[in-house]
C-alpha cells in the first residue's frame, strides 16, 4: 500500500533493535537512520510495501546459490532493498490530451507520475556480507520483471570479479526452481524459426544473460573509463570501486549516460580498499557531506558499515558494525582467524583492517620486519661467484648497485655500493647527514664530486671496486630507466652474456619480491652493511587489485635503491643459473 505516513517495515523493525541496544551500529549508519526517518516525516514522500515485498518473493522464489542451495534473502538485504524499492514521489507533469475538450478539441492537462525515489545506492560493507549477491537480487529482479529494462551493465576492476554477479543468476537458470524461471526457460535457445512458444525466452549467452520477452540484456565489463562512457544502461551494479586503482569515477562515468535513461538506478557495493588519495577518498567525502546533511540528495542511499575506531577489533560484539550479515554469510571464527593472522603477519594487517573492517589503511605496508633486517656477523666473499643488480640514478637518490653470492642451503651473501654527489650530500639535514657518515665509513656509500654523477667515473670506481673485492660477477640484472650509457659499456667491456634487463612495475616485481621475502624471513638473506639494513627497513610495497606487489618509498629520504638492485641481482640470477654450476 502507498503511503505517506507509514514506517517501512524492515526499516522500522531495525530502528526498534538500534534502540533496545539489540544491534550495534557506527557513527555513519546511524547518520543515514537521520535521513530515513527525514523520509519518514516527510509528506512528499510516499513508501510502497508491494514493491518492496514483490522483490523480495522474487528473489527468494526464483534465485538460486552458486552451489544449488535455495536463496533465502537476509535482513540486511531487506533493508538495502527497502532503500531502492520502498521509495516513491509523484511528479507534475502538462500533457497533451487530444479529446481534453471534447469534441475533438484537445488541452494540456495536468498528470501526476509515480516515481522511483533512488537513483543511487552506495554499500560499504565487510567482506563476506556477499554483497555481490545483492547486485545478483538487483540485475535478476529487472531483467526479468521490469519490462521496461533494457540494458544493464555488471563492472568490476576485473572482468572475472564482474562476472561474479552473473554466477548466481546462471545457477537460477540452469535450476528454474520458480515459476516464473520455468516458463521463462522452456523451450530451446536454437529455436530461431519456430513458434515462438517454443523458444526459450531467458537463458545465458556469448554477450551475457537476455531476456528474449523484454529484449534486455545484462553484459559484464571492467572497470575502464573508456568502457564504461557513452553507455545508456538503466541498471548498473559497480562492484569493489573502492579497490580500483583509476584516476576517474567510474560511477560518475556510467550516470553521464544512464542519467538519460527514465528510472534508472547504479549500485555501488565495494569493501573498504587500501588506495589512498584516489577517487574512491573523493567520494566517501561526498557521501561524507550528504550524510552529515551538507548536501541535501534525497535520492541517494548510503549503507557504511565500519568499526568506529581500531580499538574495537579486539571486541566481537563490535564486529556487526562493519559486517550485519556476520553469522550469516560469514562466521565469527573467520573473523577471529583473520584477526590473529593480523597479528602476526604485517603484510595481511593493512587488508584485513579495511576489507574485514572497514578501516581505512594506506595500501602498503613495510615489507622486511625489524629482525629481517638485523645485519650478520662481518662477512667476506672474496673470489666467489655473484650476480650484480644495478638501480641507477644521477640526481639524489642512490646509483646503487647490489652483489648476490649464491651460498650453500639456499642462502645468498649480499653486498651493496652506492653513489652519490657531493651536492646531494651537502643538502641532507644534520642528522640524515650523521647516518649517511655512517655509510662513507663503512665503505657502502662513495661521495663523487659535482651535481650529477658521471656515469663514466661511477663505472670505473665500481670495476676497480669488484677487482680489489675479488668479485667473480657471472651475470648483471638492471632497471632500464637512466641505465643506457653504463649497460652499453659493461656490454662492450664484459660481453653481453648474462645482460638482463629487469622492467619494473607490479606484474614483473611480484614473484621476485615474494622470494627476498621468503628468504629474509628465513634469516637466508646473509648481510653486513648497516646501509643495506637501512634500505630494507624503508621498503614498503603495494598491492594492487590482482595480489601483485610492487617496491616502493614512504618518502623520498627513505631510499630502497639497495633493496630494488638486489631484487634486479636475483633476477638476473634466475635466468642464468647455469652460468653457477
């Protein structure tokens, strides 16, 4: 029944549980209760129990879980829902009407047109509160009941991660446990000539799932500007925004067309990412202000579940407040295993905070522990053979370059020398200055003169370098970026035997990257040079949205030039294995 005055109903028995202390929630839910219960009081306003339980007796009818199992809609999924379908408000259109008069002679009359309140809902949730399954109750419900639909459009970072979306719905068809899946499947997709009583008018294609009756299609695409402009989908679900490393907004993106579309609607689900800075920062502040009432946008849903400070990760009885559906889609024992993994494993700390609990983290996290970069006793590896790694630079950061000495059990021995000018030496602040005294001291760190280093004088310093060391470099691994002038003369002077070029970024850093790590958390990394354990204690890495990991500085005083020429040292290693036997 539509009414103007009623209390929704899953919004109601919700509100009651907040205030009888039955459920808790964060200071961000609670800003979006303030705005239903604006709605509530509101006459314009008007809540439709039909539609919201039309939706839910869709869903629990005709879905069906990717392992077979019935769906059984949960109360969080009610009340999200409840936000998308409950709300309405009519709108005072003049229209022509030809027989207003009579008599063949037409007027403008006044039409009154109900309306879809929500254009936009945004859900900020733990993982585990299957999410993507609600984009799954959202794209099945109008593909197949609004008749109106036409095109619908499922993006994710990945292609693979959207088509999540689709798995469910798949299994549905497949199943046909409902009525209306039953009709809406029989018959055969081949049919093209026949009756079409005897086609089947729902089913998974090369481009998607179609409905054949409404001729709508819902299609999966990633998460590119470019893919995702000049569309007109009526119905878009964004799944994981917040771990999407892009310099646009996709969902802005996709509302520049679907805006053009009458009843449209874009669902943003995502866990909390670790990109910081990015417009997935630019938007929360956003919905910061529409929360907060600084901006006044009725037909925006915001659902944002998080701890309310970090201090709660130790209290279960908190953790509904970054997942409701903790219990039902997920259980506290996986919760408190990743709690305990947190605690102790740094590199899945920064993760879990965000993606289980919604605090937000920076994306890196330092890479070597404090005891993997403690030094070993003095070492010496004259006349052994090695691996050389070069990271070059000219302006102020190191020109480093870093020697792996296969060892016996799968150790490496590691030396490093580094460069710099005495410009940039003069500019360090008194204490950076101390450390790096330090380094010239012990023979790690060399001063050349001028502003820029000569290529050719760091070339000749460092051959004269191997020869009093009596180092027997086999291979040379190297970033390609300023390496040109130095890798054509180690060429024309060495031979281009064992010469490879390491290209750095995530994709290509990742393994190597893993395997230091294995072997510092071993102890197999075998170092003396309280440069090189500096350098380590500064590395950081990030990870992107497909796990891979990529070498990086928290500031540029913290220099990683040492730890970046090893990792190009084990590669070239890696590929010449040989040349050590």
């Amino acid at each position: 029944m539509l009414s103007n005055t009623a209390t929704p109903k899953y919004y109601g028995k919700f509100r009651t549980d907040v205030l009888l202390g039955l459920k808790v929630v964060n200071e961000y839910v609670s800003l979006e209760m303030n705005r239903i219960d604006y709605l509530i009081e509101n006459p314009e306003f008007y809540y439709d129990d039909k539609a919201v339980e039309g939706w839910i007796a869709f869903c629990e009818k005709e879905l069906t879980l990717t392992d077979g199992s019935d769906f059984f809609m949960t109360e969080p999924f009610k009340l999200w829902g409840e936000q998308i379908w409950g709300w309405y408000y009519f709108e005072v259109q003049r229209v022509w009407d030809p027989n207003a008069k009579g008599g063949g002679r037409g007027a403008y009359i006044k039409k009154r047109y109900k309306k879809r309140l929500t254009t936009k809902q945004y859900l900020i949730v733990g993982r585990g509160a299957a999410k993507t399954l609600y984009d799954t109750c959202i794209q099945a419900y109008f593909l197949n009941v609004d008749t109106s639909t036409t095109k619908q459009l499922a993006t994710a970072p990945t292609i693979r991660q959207a088509e999540e979306v689709l798995f469910p719905f798949k299994t549905a068809i497949a199943r046909a446990r409902g009525p209306l899946f039953q009709m809406l499947t029989e018959g055969s997709l081949q049919n093209t000539t026949g009756k079409n009583k005897d086609r089947v008018k729902l089913a998974s294609t090369k481009k998607g799932i179609q409905n054949f009756i409404t001729n709508s299609l819902l299609e999966t695409v990633p998460m590119s500007i470019d893919k995702l402009q000049g569309r007109r989908d009526k119905v878009a679900t964004v799944d994981e925004w917040l771990s999407c490393d892009i310099r646009e907004d996709p969902i802005g993106a996709i509302e520049q067309g679907s805006s053009k579309v009458p009843g449209y609607l874009i669902v943003a689900t995502s866990s909390e990412g670790t990109i910081r800075n990015g417009v997935g920062d630019t938007i929360k502040m956003e919905l910061m202000k529409v929360l907060k009432g600084e901006f006044y946008a009725p037909y925006i849903s915001i659902w944002w579940y998080c701890l309310d400070d970090v201090s709660e990760v130790s209290d279960p009885k908190m953790w509904p407040k970054a997942n409701p559906n903790l219990g039902i889609t997920v259980d506290y024992e996986a919760y408190q295993r990743d709690v305990e993994r947190a605690e102790q494993n740094p590199d899945a700390r920064n993760d879990i905070l965000a993606k289980r609990f919604g605090l937000p983290q920076e994306g890196y996290t330092y890479f070597f522990t404090y005891e993997e970069t403690m030094c070993h006793n003095k070492q010496d590896f004259w006349q052994m053979p090695c691996s050389l790694g070069a990271d070059l630079s000219q302006g102020g950061d190191f020109c480093a370059f870093t020697f792996l000495f296969p060892l016996r059990s799968g150790c490496f021995g590691i030396k490093t020398l580094n460069y710099i000018t005495d410009f940039t030496y003069h500019k360090l602040p008194g204490a950076m200055r101390t450390k790096y005294d330090e380094f010239i001291k012990e023979g790690s760190l060399i001063v050349m003169d001028g502003t820029i280093l000569d290529i050719n004088d760091v070339y000749e310093d460092l051959d004269n370098h191997i020869t009093q060391s009596g180092y027997d470099v086999r291979c040379f691994g190297f970033d390609p970026y300023n390496a040109k002038e130095f890798v054509n003369r180690w060429v024309l002077e060495n031979g281009e035997f064992g010469v490879e070029k390491v290209i750095q970024g995530s994709r290509t850093e990742s393994v190597p990257l893993t395997e230091l790590k294995k072997l510092a958390e071993e102890r197999m990394l075998i170092f003396d040079q309280e440069l090189m354990k500096w350098t380590m204690g500064n590395a950081i890495t990030i990870v992107d949205t497909n796990g891979n990991k990529k070498l990086l500085k928290q500031s540029y005083e913290a220099k990683i030039d040492s730890v970046a020429a090893m990792m190009d040292a084990l590669v070239a290693y890696k590929l010449n294995k040989d040349a050590f036997e």
